[in-house]
C-alpha cells in the first residue's frame, strides 16, 4: 500500500515584513483535506496557529524537518507532498521562502526553493508534488518576486508543481473566503470547499 506523506506551512506573520490575513488558514484547510479527505498517512504542518514551539514557520524548525523528509526511505508509489502559503521572493536568482523569522539577507534567513525540491526529490516517492501559494508583495522593496527558476528546476527533477501566478504576477487573497485565492480554488477544484 502506498505511503502518503506531506508537508504544509502558513505563515501569517511576519518579524520583519507585513503579516498576510489568510496564510496560516490555507495552511490548516490543506493539511485537514490531505488527511481527511485525500487519505495521507501523515501531515507535518507549521503554522502560526500551531500549539507546538516546534512546528512554528521558521527556519530552523522548518530545514529540520526538509532533512528528516529527505532521509525517508520512500518508493515509486509513495505519495510526498509539499504546500507552502506564505510571501516568496528571489535573491541572485535563487527563489526562496520567506519565513516568519525572515530578514533582509534571504540567503541566511529564508529556505530556498531548491533545497526543498531536493530534499523532496531525495525521499525516494514517485509522485511528489509542489503547491506554492507565494509571490505576494512582501512590502521590502530590496527584494524581487519570484519568477521562472522554481519552475524550471521542478520539471527537471520530475516534480508536477503548481503556483498561485506567474512571475512578476501577485497573489491576492479574498477577504469574503479567508483564504488566498489560489488555495481556496485549489481546496474547492480537489473537492473540499463548496460554492
């Protein structure tokens, strides 16, 4: 039988940068639809919300977990997805993560898109999956909005991967929904949310 695992962080607030209204709920509504309705086994999920110091969107905590992701040991029809609901950005042409703990030097404080795409590809699983709800505007005018590269690397590892827009495109949230508009006709195309 085949193994489902995922990964999901909403980061609502920021340290350093404005807060976004919905990131944190995408987060949650996903992780209850891949383990509700989709099936999965188990659903490692970071949030504002969350209880556990440990599951907080930060940094560290968060390229902890990437490295345990990577050392599983999954197969051909093992199921590993990763969904992320938060602001995104692009340094030296590098596209990354920003996280709650996130300052200006992305490279020392947000988490790479590459390195998640690896650490997802290293667990061995057949159908990895990548969902980025990013690209909003982050409010540091040093910092640009993600663009081609982490779409380009996903194809090349094998990884079917989807984005809110397109490169210098925003992602808007829906105040009516409490949610990103990308996740909420993500959650309603799978079949979660109604109307």
């Amino acid at each position: 039988m085949a193994k489902k695992f995922a990964m999901t962080i909403g980061v609502k607030k920021y340290k350093f940068i404005r807060p976004l209204k919905y990131a944190a709920n995408d987060a949650k509504k996903m992780r209850n639809f891949l383990l509700t309705k989709a099936g999965f086994d188990q659903v490692w999920h970071y949030s504002d919300y969350s209880s556990n110091k440990y599951k907080y969107p930060g940094r560290s905590d968060i390229e902890i977990q990437l490295e345990e992701i990577g050392n599983l040991s999954m197969g051909s029809e093992d199921y590993c997805w990763f969904f992320f609901s938060g602001h995104g950005s692009i340094h030296d042409g590098i596209e990354y993560l920003i996280l709650s703990d996130t300052h200006k030097d992305i490279q020392k404080s947000g988490i790479s898109v590459n390195y998640v795409i690896q650490q997802l590809k290293k667990c061995g699983a057949g159908n990895v999956v990548l969902f980025l709800d990013m690209c909003r505007d982050q409010g540091i005018k040093s910092i640009e909005r993600p663009g081609e590269q982490t779409k380009q690397k996903a194809r090349q590892m094998g990884m079917i991967s989807f984005f809110s827009c397109s490169s210098n495109e925003y992602s808007w949230e829906l105040q009516e929904k409490k949610h990103g508009a990308f996740t909420y006709a993500l959650l309603k195309l799978l079949g979660k949310e109604k109307g």
